[in-house]
C-alpha cells in the first residue's frame, strides 16, 4: 500500500515536468528500445560473474536447454530479431568519447556486423541465470514484477549507459542465494523432467563456496574502481576545443 504513494508522485511529476526527462527534453524523448534489457544482461554477467558464471551455473543451462529446446529456439529466434531491428545507437552514444559505453559500440557493435547477432545466446544465458538466482530466494511473482520493472525502466530509453542499469543490477546481487549450490543425486536423477541442476550441498561447503564468490567480488570490484580512478585522474585527453576530458563509465 505504501508503494501507491510512490506511484501517485510519480505520475504527478510527468504531469508537472511535461514528461520524464530532467533538463534537456529535446533530446531524452522517450522510444521503445527492447534490446536496452539485452545489454543489461551483458553488464549483469560482466559485473555479477563471480556469482552468475560458476561452473555447475553453466551446466544447470545447458540442462535447461536440453530440456526447454522449444522455448529457448523462440528466445533466440527473439533476440535475432531484436538484434536485427533494434540495435541502433543514439546520436550522444557516437559524439560523447569521454564514456565506455562509445568505446564498446564502436570497436564491438560497429566494426563487427555479426557482433550482435552471434551474443544472442550470452543474453539468453544472462536472462536465465537472473531468473535462476532470484526464483530461489524469492517468490515466482516477486521475480516477474522485478523483471518486468526493470525491463519497462530502460526499454522507453534510446541511449546506452551504464548507469540506467545500476539499480536493478544493486537489487540482483542483493537477492543472490546465500549459499553456492552444486547438484545432488536426486537432481541428476531427475534432469530428463526439467528440474535444475543446483541445490544446497549443505551450510559448511555451500557457505564457504558463497565466500569465496563473495571474496572474489570485491577484489574484483576494487580492481575496477582502481583502474577507473587512475584512468580518470591521470589518463585525460584533450578534445579539438582545447578543453580537457575525462574518461567515465
């Protein structure tokens, strides 16, 4: 109940402002742009890898697969389309050198014309993976409603930037299961039905498989703040104005 104040402001705030953009409207129109959740799962995958990417993570996929051949054929076939139709670049995306995001369209996207097409099946892996960590810590239709929020929050959104994707990617590592999970018996046994590969190998061994992904995280993080920091403070360069600039996510 208390959310349907949020809600009420929210829309009090379109009402107000003439639409969801914050100071130059011009050029931050709304669109529809359904391959924004693709490479959230890229940037999920990429920053999220110590706890998304284990080796029996990757094997309850492929069981997935082997098992769903039907709908994962229709999410390719999906994403192939959405790759083929979508994938286009704002105007800020190619003018502003200063973020990641220009240096990835440019030298992945741009240069590589089947760079979109054949990471298809790293957006069904990421999607699926999500959807695996959250369905086990939290309910079926928690899990539908985040997903769904978090699609509808960057698909209205035509640039690609990092930081559209920072709050549902927050909301997912805090939801990860607490303990590292491996397959049992029971699970292997049962594969040709569906179900997933992974369930709790007990407190001690899952515990200290969860902190060791946890370890691995925030070394991880802290070597990308730190190349971030130095690239930043000691590796600007001049644009044609003469004016100094930085790189930034």
């Amino acid at each position: 109940a208390p959310l349907i104040f949020v809600c009420l402001g929210f829309v009090t705030f379109v009402v107000q402002n003439g639409g969801v953009a914050v100071g130059d409207k011009s050029n931050h129109q709304a669109g529809f742009h359904p391959m924004q959740p693709c490479y959230w799962m890229l940037l999920v995958l990429f920053m999220l890898w110590p706890w998304m990417l284990s080796p029996f993570r990757v094997a309850a996929f492929f069981g997935w697969l082997r098992t769903n051949r039907f709908a994962a054929l229709c999410l390719l076939l999906l994403s192939l389309l959405g790759a083929h139709y979508f994938t286009f670049a704002h105007p800020f995306l190619l003018a502003d050198n200063r973020h990641y995001t220009f240096y990835l369209w440019k030298n992945l996207y741009r240069r590589v014309a089947m760079a979109r097409y054949l990471i298809a099946p790293v957006y069904i892996f990421g999607g699926w993976s999500c959807s695996h960590s959250l369905v086990r810590m939290c309910s079926p239709s928690w899990v539908c409603w985040f997903l769904l929020c978090a699609c509808i929050v960057v698909v209205p959104t035509g640039l690609l930037e990092f930081r559209y994707f920072l709050t549902q990617t927050v909301m997912l590592l805090l939801h990860q299961p607490l303990y590292s999970q491996l397959p049992s018996k029971s699970d292997i046994k049962s594969k040709s039905k569906g179900c997933r590969l992974e369930t709790t190998r007990g407190v001690v061994g899952g515990e200290a498989a969860r902190v060791e992904a946890d370890l691995m995280g925030v070394v991880f993080y802290a070597a990308v703040n730190s190349v971030t920091i130095y690239i930043f403070l000691f590796r600007s360069f001049q644009w044609p104005d003469g004016s100094v600039a930085r790189f930034m996510w």
